[in-house]
C-alpha cells in the first residue's frame, strides 16, 4: 500500500514538475513586457495583461502551441483589459487563443482591428478569438479597415461582441487569397453582432467570406449561433462569396438587409431565423449562382420586398463575370416557413442585363401565412425553371393554385412565435422529397412530414433562439452614432467619384471653384450633400476622354438623400448624358429624396428620351425640390411619367419648384403623371410658387407642364411666357388645385375642370430690364409694389 501511495505520489510530483518547467503563467502591465513574454513562450503559456487602459499598442500574438497545450493570450479579468487608441492586434503560428480583450472607442490604422496573420509569410492556423468586444472602434475620417480578418485555416471566432462600426470595411471578412486559405475551414459561432448603422456605400457587410475574384474557390466556412441586431451597414448582411460555405442557426432582429448567396456555389443555408418586428427594409434570404440548399429557415414580419423579399430568387447574367450575377441554377428551397412579410420574389431584378430566369429550382413544402392578406409570391420573369410543390398558403389575396393551396392553419404560439397546432391536416399533406430535410428547424425528427419549418406542435425553439451568444461579461457600449463626415476636394477628374466613394451615410462634400470631370456615373447611397463653396464657380461635366458616355451624373438610391447646392451641370460636349440626376433602377421600391437648392441645369438635349431629371417606372420619391435653380436649353426638364399601369400610383409624394426658371426646354418642364382611379386619394402634390416657365414646348396642342392624373397642384406668383403654340399651359383638376398672382404673356389661357381654381391670373408683358436672368423692368406688374399684392417671377433679382 505504500508503494502505491508513494507512486501515486510520485506520479502527482512528476505531473506538478513538468507543467512547471514547460509551461508558465506571466502576467504583463505594458507593450514591451508583452512582446518578452511572447518572444520566450512556449507551448501552454499563459501571457495575461493587467486589467487598465492600453492605449497606442501593437499586440502581436504569434506562437506554436498544440490541440492540447495553445498558448493562451488573456485579460488579467475578462473585460477590464481596455484597448484603444491607435491600436490592433495580430495573431500568428499556430494554436494561439486571446480572450477577454476589449477595444474600445479606438481606431486603426492597419488593415483590421484583430488580423489572424503577421505577414504572408506568417498565417494564423488553428487560432481562437474568443470572450473579446469591438465596440465604436471608428477613425475620425472614414478609413477603411475590418474588425476581424481571418486568415489561413481552421481559425475561430467566437464568443465576442461587435457593435459600432460605422467607417467602411466588412466587420468581419475571411480572405481566400492563395492555396494556404482555401478550404479554411474556419468557424464563425456563438458572436453578437451589435448595432452596424448604413454606410452609404458597398462595403458595410457584418460577415464576408471570399471576394468575386476568388468566388469559385471552396471555402467550407462555417457561420452558426450567431445573433445579429440592427446590422444596417448595407443590403448584404452576411455575404457569401465562395463556395461550400454552412449558415446554419443565425439570429436576425431588426436587420434591414439580407443574407446574400452573392457569389460562389453550393452553400448550406438552414435553421436561420429573421425577426423583422415590422422594421423598414427588413429581408431574408437572396439567392444567386447555383447549387444551394436553403432549407428550415423561419422568416416573420419582414417589410422588405424585391432585393430584400423574404426570399429572393434573382435572375442572372448571361456569361457572366465574377464580378456580376451568375444565374440561379439547381438550388433546392425547402421547408421554409415564412408569416406576415412581404411576397417571396422570383427573377428579381429582371433587366436588360439580368436577363437569365433561374433554373432547376426546387421550391416545394413551405409554408407562408399572410394574415393581413398580402401577396404570397412576386414573380419578375417566367417560372419554367421552377419546380413547385406541396406550397401551403394562408391569405385572403388571391393565389396561383399551380404554386400554391390555399389552406387555414391552426396556430398556436411559442415564446411569441406562432407555430402549428397538431390538428393541421393540410400541412400533412404533402409529400417528403428525395431531398427534403430529416429534421425540423427545432432538431426533431420529421414524423409525420409536414410542410414548413417546424414539425406539428413542436417540443422546442429553434436553436436560433435559445443559444447565449457574446462574451462571459456585459459590455456596457455607449449609443452608437450615424457617421457624419465632410470632405473639401479640388477639381479635376474623377475627384468628385474618389470623394464619395469614402463617403459615409452622412457626408457632406465641399467643391472648390472648377470644373470637375466625370469620367462614370456617380451613384448615392445615405444622406449626401454636394456644396459648392462658390455659387456659378463650380462646374460638373462629362469627360471628353470616357470612351463610353455616361448615362446620366447622379443616380439616387433606395432610402437616401441627395442635395445638391452652388453646381452647375453642364451637358455639353462630345460625350451628351442622358440625364443630370435619375431615380433608383426600375422596380426598386425603397423611397428616396432629391433637393436642388442655387444650381444650373443647361444643356441636356438627348432627344432620344433624355431629361434633366428622370423617374423609373415603380419608384417613389417622398420629397423632389427644386429652389433658386435654372433649368435651360434642355430637351425636357423633370419627368416622373413612366407609371402608366393604371394602377394610380405615382412618382413622387411632393414636387416643390420655388424661385426657379425653366428656359428653352423643348418638350414639357415638368410631366408629373398618374393613371387609375387611385390617383385621386394618393395625396400626391404639385407646389410651384414664384417660377418663371419660357419658351417651353412651344408646340400645337401641347401643354408646358404635363400633370395628368394629379389633383392638387397649386401654382402662385408665376410666369409663363413665350409658349404661344401650345393648348395650354397646364391643366388643373380637382378642387385642390389652384393657380393665382400669376402672369401669361405669348400664352393661352389655363385650363381649369372639376373645380379647380383661378385668382387673379393676368395676360401681361413682363417688361423685363434683363430678359437673361428675368429681372423685371422697375415699372414691370411682376413687382409687388406695382401689383400691390407679391412678387411674381423670381425673387433672386
């Protein structure tokens, strides 16, 4: 017996000895005590920092630990090692793990925050950030840099929390340059990712795995039980863009974008959960390239329709480049379950370009309940590549029986999530696929086989829901804040493109005295002001070197803003735009606003439909407003007159034309249209107040403002001239419509029906003193102190 307890002793004494000589546990309190203590470790170290502020460190972890043995980078207490200022951190060799660390309210200037290399010659293999935060880890001006780049193979993110980022760059992006990063393997689980406000540009992902030049390369990365809330940098939420890649579990709250199947083949979408709470823009899942399987997700009330529909089956690019969009082909859809959003979408974004349906698609047993009576399904092109079954719907609009049975469904709810009773036979009705899923979204197995996500009167909550995700403390983060940036540039070409592509959501651009050449369109995202910094002294034109003209200046995209002051965009030369400023693409639904405010509009006279400024057809401005501005020797000025569907829909909520001039426009200054009976209760307004309209479509039978369709339009101390051919001037309907204090000359009269109005309307020589810049002469009716009531014509004289 002594033997034996002196060997079990021995034993203990030989263990406590050896994991003293070669292993070690050093705490460290600066930036040179930590790189020592890196230099000199060894499989099973421990380095930890004391708890405080680091601030301005560069921290490389690089080392070559074991499965068993990892060198182990921590806070003295997790969550009280702070690190900001100019600070990041690198993480090199292999089976290093930091945990515990804290950036906060710092910046970079490196690539990323936490890179999982040194350099190319130094990977991170098997390496773990775990039980860390990255909070409102922003520059001053809107560098571009990540939080987390992940690097060479089998690496780990998990446990962390990231909140805040509002400069460009994905918050998380794992790279695939090269042999030594394909089939990495990595593992992105159990993170929260925070608040991400817009950025206004590409580039605002929470997670990218892969870039299109490599999209054909295999990944295998996995993304799982992670929860992320209010990621908002931009449309693609997580963006696949490489092959073999698992998205499984994931909770979405309150995102307004999309899981996006961009580029690569072959991904493994299932068990998500997307919890729109009724929020603006809140999407699912879009789907492009070919070979996936997207399979027991749950979507509830979703707003967002096309790019962000529940789910949205793209169409393609014939041969297209990695760069653009491969057609959807052979991707199975199954055993989705989708409640109070907007249609799922098919051949969404349908174009010239994108002209390729989906194909080999299966689209069979999921279940959609609109109990508000919305639409179930969208579809852009036609469907023969689709083949669908066993589809169960419940709404009261009408369906497509070729797609869908209509059905009631008993409901009952679960933790708030409605989910189906066991007396459901019409779920049980359809037939199980060659591959449709075993399991539920819950885990269990499917028996009977039903359609939609969860089994009938499931047991359990999807995994999604009940997982714990973030770090062991609770970082308290400060608000985070929309970016709001100003940038000063020179003239030149191409300057005014360099400038907004490091634009954020909020930026406003100052333009010295110049011209400044555009050399490609130039489109908006966020809340965008372009200033002047000299009213008449800054000039926008086409370059005369572009080898293929740009369409238009300006192109405003869904949800943003653009405000123009102090320009003036000129057409002319070689190289004529169609338009100054357009609309979102044709279809986008998401609204946006235009305000002009001290600018020149001259020499748009593409005759082949150009304008000034054009609408496409199924989009919605809420504001256009144009103030102190000239629009002249144009071929037509704004033209929001494609939505003729008879549907009642129009353009724009409100034009507002204030102190503005339209000079030798050859067409219509302004066709603002509606058709169908509900253009009388869509509120849509027409404000025009103190304009002068000259020498405008100077043509029989036609009209100088086109406003079909729209019923409340008031017109006040204004003057139309030099239009003495055309029917009338404009045309007012309806009892909210109005025109008075205004002055005709070389015009006919208006025309007023259903009870519009007319006030004090004169056929008078303006009797300018400059008929240039439409001042009027001192003894001219068009002064308030001649007419005794307001100044008519413009105010700026």
């Amino acid at each position: 017996m002594k033997l034996n307890y002196l060997h079990i002793i021995l034993l203990c004494l030989c263990g406590s000895y050896s994991f003293s000589a070669f292993s070690q546990k050093q705490l460290v309190e600066n930036e040179a005590q930590f790189n020592k203590a890196l230099k000199n470790s060894k499989a099973g170290d421990t380095i930890v920092l004391k708890n405080g502020t680091w601030k301005n460190v560069q921290l490389l972890a690089m080392g070559e630990g074991s499965s068993s043995q990892p060198i182990i980078v921590m806070a003295e207490t997790a969550g009280k090692v702070i690190i900001t200022g100019n600070s990041n951190l690198e993480i090199a060799g292999s089976y290093v793990t930091v945990q515990g660390l804290w950036f906060k309210k710092g910046f970079t200037t490196e690539s990323a925050v936490v890179s999982f290399k040194k350099n190319n010659d130094h990977l991170a293999n098997h390496c773990r950030l775990t039980d860390c935060t990255i909070s409102n880890y922003n520059p001053s001006t809107n560098l571009k840099y990540y939080y987390v780049e992940l690097w060479g193979k089998h690496n780990r993110i998990d446990h962390n929390n990231f909140t805040g980022k509002n400069n460009a760059g994905t918050t998380v992006v794992v790279w695939l340059k090269g042999e030594d990063h394909v089939e990495n393997q990595h593992q992105i689980d159990h993170n929260y990712f925070g608040e991400r406000p817009a950025l206004g540009q590409n580039g605002g992902e929470s997670i990218r795995i892969g870039t299109s030049t490599y999209s054909e390369s295999s990944s295998k990365t996995i993304i799982e039980n992670n929860f992320f809330q209010k990621c908002n940098g931009e449309i693609e939420i997580i963006s696949n863009k490489s092959g073999d890649n698992q998205i499984k579990n994931n909770l979405f709250f309150e995102c307004e974008g999309t899981l996006t199947l961009r580029h690569g083949d072959r991904a493994h979408v299932e068990g998500n959960v997307f919890l729109g709470n009724n929020k603006p823009e809140t999407g699912g899942i879009r789907i492009i390239n070919e070979g996936h399987t997207v399979i027991n997700n749950l979507m509830v009330g979703l707003t967002g329709d096309g790019y962000r529909a529940p789910i949205a089956v793209m169409n393609g690019v014939p041969n297209s480049p990695l760069n653009r969009y491969k057609p959807v082909k052979d991707v199975n859809i199954q055993n989705n379950t989708v409640i109070n959003c907007k249609a799922v979408a098919f051949g969404v974004g349908k174009d010239e370009e994108k002209s390729v349906a989906p194909s080999g698609v299966t689209f069979a047993n999921n279940l959609i309940a609109n109990f508000t009576g919305g639409e179930v399904m969208e579809a852009e092109d036609q469907l023969s590549g689709f083949n669908f079954s066993g589809n169960i719907a419940t709404t009261s609009a009408a369906i497509d029986p070729k797609y869908f049975k209509k059905a009631t469904i008993n409901w009952k709810s679960m933790s708030s999530l409605p989910v189906p009773k066991t007396n459901n036979p019409a779920l049980a009705s359809v037939k199980k696929l060659k591959n449709s899923p075993d399991k539920d979204i819950t885990g269990a197995i499917r028996e009977p086989y039903v359609a939609g996500a969860f089994n009938l009167d499931p047991k359990d909550l999807p995994e999604a829901i009940k997982m714990s995700v973030g770090p062991s403390y609770k970082p308290q983060i400060d608000k985070v804040e929309l970016r709001k940036d100003s940038i000063t540039i020179q003239p030149g070409t191409g300057s005014l493109q360099k400038a907004l592509s490091k634009s954020s959501t909020k930026t406003e651009v100052y333009l010295k005295p110049g011209t400044y050449f555009i050399d490609d369109e130039i489109r908006v995202e966020g809340d965008i002001k372009l200033i002047g910094l000299e009213k008449g002294k800054v000039i926008l034109k086409v370059s005369e070197e572009v080898e293929e003209r740009p369409l238009y200046f300006f192109r405003i995209n869904g949800n943003s803003r653009l405000n123009l002051k102090n320009l003036s965009l000129d057409a002319s030369g070689e190289h004529v735009p169609k338009y100054a400023v357009v609309s979102p693409s044709e279809g986008v639904k998401s609204t946006y606003s235009l305000f002009i405010e001290d600018c020149t509009f001259s020499n748009f006279t593409n005759t082949n439909g150009g304008s000034i400024y054009k609408a496409y057809k199924n989009t919605f401005a809420d504001t256009i407003s144009f103030k102190n501005a000239r629009l002249e020797d144009s071929y037509r000025g704004l033209n929001l007159s494609y939505q003729k569907d008879n549907s009642g829909k129009v353009n724009a909520n409100h034009i507002i034309i204030q102190n503005t001039a339209f000079k030798n426009i050859e067409e219509y200054a302004i066709n603002f249209y509606c058709e169908g009976e509900g253009c009388k209760t869509n509120n849509a307004s027409l404000e025009i107040t103190n304009c002068v309209f000259s020498n405008i479509h100077n043509e029989d039978d036609e009209v100088m403002l086109e406003t079909k369709g729209i019923y409340q339009i008031e017109i006040t101390n204004t003057v139309f001239e030099k239009s003495y051919n055309v029917k009338y001037p404009v045309k007012l309907v309806g009892k909210n419509s109005f025109i008075k204090n205004s002055v005709l000359h070389d015009c006919k009269n208006v025309k007023l029906s259903e009870g519009a109005k007319e006030e004090n309307l004169m056929f008078k020589n303006p009797k300018w003193e400059d008929e240039q810049k439409f001042i009027p002469s001192k003894n001219s009716y068009l002064r308030k102190e001649n007419n005794g009531i307001e100044t008519i014509g413009l105010l700026s004289y």
